[in-house]
C-alpha cells in the first residue's frame, strides 16, 4: 500500500511547477499546428473570384484594356471603317472610245451597204440607225467627252458614205454579172463617180441624219 497523500504526478497538460496558469507544452497532438509550408502546387492558395488583381480593367466584360482605347469592336463601335475611294470608271478613257467608234462605224457601213443592195432602195432609218450604233458604242466605252462625240459624228458619216458605195457596187455587180470584189476593188473610182452624179439633197441629208443620230447615241450612253 502506498502512503496516503502521496504527492501525483501531472497528468500532460496540467499545471507545470505549480503555476495554474502556464500554458501547456505544444507538444500535445492536438496543439495549434504550423502554416503548411508552399509545395509548388500552381493552383494550391488560389484567390477567390472576383479578387483584384492589380489590373483595373480585368475581368470586367465590355471595357477595353489600356492598349485598346478608340479601337473598334468586332461588332461595332470606335472609329467606323473608311472604305477607298471607288477607281475611276474604265468608259473615260478617250482613245478606246475614239477606236471604238471607228470600228463601230465600219461594221455598221458594212451592214448598212448590204441592206442597200439588197432592197436597191435607199432609205432614212438606216442612216439613222448607223449613226446611233456608232456614238451609243463610243459613248458606253468614251463617255460624254467632246472628242468621242466629234469622232463618233465624223465616223458614223463616213459609215453611211461607206454603206452606200458597197450598195451601189453590189447593183452594178449585180446589173454586170460580175462579182461584187471585182467591182468594188478593181472599179471602186466608177463607184465613187456614180455616186456623185447621182448624189441629191437626200442623200446628203442621210449622211446628216447619221452623224445627228451618232450624238445622240453618245448622249444616251453616257
């Protein structure tokens, strides 16, 4: 048997050196453990959404960043696009009018002369007709310009003048029962004096109506 009032010994945690008040020994398991030190984990102690980030423009939709002032959004706003200037329209340009007009004048006499000696009659409309196709064909490609109308004017009237001497070499051909190269090419300074002896006022109205139609058709064109 052990003696009464035999002095115990302190349970751990109790009071050391017989201060009440001392604090435990941080030994015990269930002590305040220490911070866990950094393992390198990159997403371990991440901040909460929404924290600040030392960016005053981040995260917030909408708000451009600082490098991104007056720069237009993919769907609007900031400075609108320019576009360039339209390149100035191809029918300008006055030697392709002046050409165009001069082949347009042949194949228009070509088609008129044909008519001509077809029908062995000589009318108005026709004339017309070749002095329009003339200036609307050298209007559409030349524009307005002053020299493509002078031109398609001076071309239609020597189209119409054209017209008429294949007309004629083709009743004589016809007339001499000779091919119509033969007369044209190897007789073509009879063709020209028949022509004159039987030029009248109308004829050279015809040859008016066609440079008058070759104005209008410049106009019209443009």
């Amino acid at each position: 048997m052990q003696p009464p009032n035999q002095p115990q010994q302190p349970y751990p945690g109790g009071p050391v050196e017989g201060n009440p008040y001392a604090a435990a020994p941080t030994g015990t398991p269930y002590g305040e453990q220490p911070p866990a030190a950094p393992t390198g984990n990159p997403y371990g102690q991440q901040p909460p959404a929404g924290a600040p980030t030392g960016n005053p423009f981040a995260g917030q939709p909408g708000q451009p960043g600082p490098d991104q002032q007056g720069q237009p959004g993919p769907f609007g706003g900031g400075t609108p696009f320019t576009p360039a200037p339209p390149a100035p329209p191809a029918r300008n340009n006055l030697a392709v009018g002046v050409l165009v007009a001069l082949g347009a004048a042949i194949v228009a006499g070509i088609l008129y002369g044909v008519l001509l000696g077809s029908i062995e009659r000589e009318f108005g409309y026709a004339a017309v007709g070749v002095g329009f196709l003339v200036g609307f064909a050298a209007g559409k490609l030349g524009g307005a310009n002053p020299v493509v109308i002078a031109a398609s004017a001076v071309f239609s009237v020597g189209g119409v003048y054209f017209g008429q001497l294949i007309g004629y070499a083709m009743v004589m051909a016809d007339v001499a029962h000779v091919p119509f190269s033969e007369v044209f090419f190897d007789h073509f300074d009879a063709v020209t004096s028949i022509w004159k002896e039987e030029a009248d006022f109308m004829r050279y109205l015809f040859l008016a109506l066609g440079a008058i139609a070759a104005v209008g058709g410049v106009k019209k064109a443009s």
